[in-house]
C-alpha cells in the first residue's frame, strides 16, 4: 500500500475518532444520553436512479438520526457576508439581513434545533464588553454557531477568548486581526469541538488583498437527548 493511501486511511480514522469524542462528551454537563456509534455513522442514502438526493443545507451527506445537519460560510474580505444554515434553515445571511462586521454568532436549542437568537459584535471599532454579556448569557445545552467577517480580533480580549475555548473552541486563542473563522460548539461541552477551521490573514497566502478566501464548514451535529 502505498504511503499516500495509509495516510488517507490514518486521516478517515482521526476524523471518525474526534467526532465520536464529540458526540460521546457533548453536552455531557447537561445529561447527554449515549449515542451509538453505529446510529451516529448511519447509512448512506443511494440516490434513486436519474435522481440528485438534496440533502438538508446542501451537504453532501445526508446526517443520522438523532442529528442536525449544519453548514457554516465565513465572509468574504469585508464585501460580501457570512450565512449559517442549520437543520435545512436559513438562520443568518446577508439576505436576512443579520450580519455585520466581526463575529457573527447564532444561537441553537440543543434538543429541538430552534433558533435562540442572532447577533453581530463589531472586533474592530465596537464595544467587546457587548460580546461579554452576550456569551456569559448562553444557557446549557446550546449550540453556538460562529462565522467571521472582515475582522472579528482586534478587540477580542483575553476573557472573550477563554470563552469561546469554553464552548470548545481551540483557535480563539490565537485569532487575529482579519483572520477567517468558523466554529461550532456548545455550553457544556468538556473537550475540544472538531467543528472548527481557521486561515490566518498572510499577505502570502491572501486570496484577496488583505485578506484569505472564505471558510466553508458542513457536518451533522448530535441532538441533546432528553
């Protein structure tokens, strides 16, 4: 076997491992019944024949049950806006009007996948005391969305940043100024989320000037069992 397909093997079986730690801890604190793996995996729905499969959010796998399908997109430079998609629901775009510069977060029940709330916290000339309040205030069992748009850093602080680590975050701590960054966690997690991607701004790297392209992230996330 050649080293490429080991590695590819070895990555398929990091990515199964992390997520079933996800599903395994998450919401833990709030009495998150076991879920099995094989119900967490699912099967895969065939597509009938002369016929495209949509799947919720427009993923490309359908999620199992007992599971919410989600689909994240951070903005563009500072022109066009970040959109979050959850349970097949448009819950934040520039189209509903909800986004703004910085950090764009949504809030979600954990149990029934209701949209909580929305909100918008300027990182580059706004009040960080606003974003404070706001994550202080999310109850257990929620899930927390968050997409990034222009520049969600510059005046995110220390005690902002541990929080996000609280709801499971790993790159809070190293944001920075016109960073891309989208996130999933939620209140109560006790370990790490692996729905998580970061690109820092690198003038070498930049797909546009003074800033990276934009971040795309879709996965299935586990309901919070009664």
């Amino acid at each position: 076997m050649r080293v490429t397909g080991v590695l590819r093997i070895l990555a398929v079986l990091f990515t199964l491992a992390t997520t079933w730690l996800f599903v395994n801890t998450y919401f833990n604190r709030a009495g998150m019944k076991s879920v099995s793996l094989r119900s967490w995996l699912g099967g895969r729905v065939k597509p009938t024949k002369g016929h495209t499969v949509q799947h919720k959010c427009g993923n490309q796998r359908p999620c199992p049950a007992n599971s919410f399908a989600f689909r994240i997109t951070s903005g563009a430079a500072n022109v066009v806006g970040p959109s979050m998609c959850f349970d097949n629901v448009k819950v934040l775009s520039s189209i509903k009007n909800n986004v703004g510069r910085g950090l764009n977060i949504a809030l979600v029940n954990g149990s029934s996948g209701q949209l909580l709330k929305t909100a918008a916290f300027d990182m580059y000339s706004g009040d960080v005391q606003h974003l404070l309040d706001f994550l202080k205030a999310i109850s257990a069992g929620t899930i927390v969305l968050v997409a990034s748009y222009d520049d969600p850093a510059s005046k995110l602080n220390d005690e902002a940043r541990k929080l996000f680590a609280e709801l499971g975050s790993s790159y809070a701590a190293k944001l920075a100024f016109r960073d891309n960054w989208v996130f999933l966690g939620g209140k109560g997690l006790k370990n790490k989320s692996p729905f998580e991607q970061h690109l820092k701004n690198d003038k070498e790297t930049n797909k546009y000037d003074g800033w990276p392209e934009l971040l795309e992230m879709e996965g299935c996330v586990p309901k919070k069992l009664e």
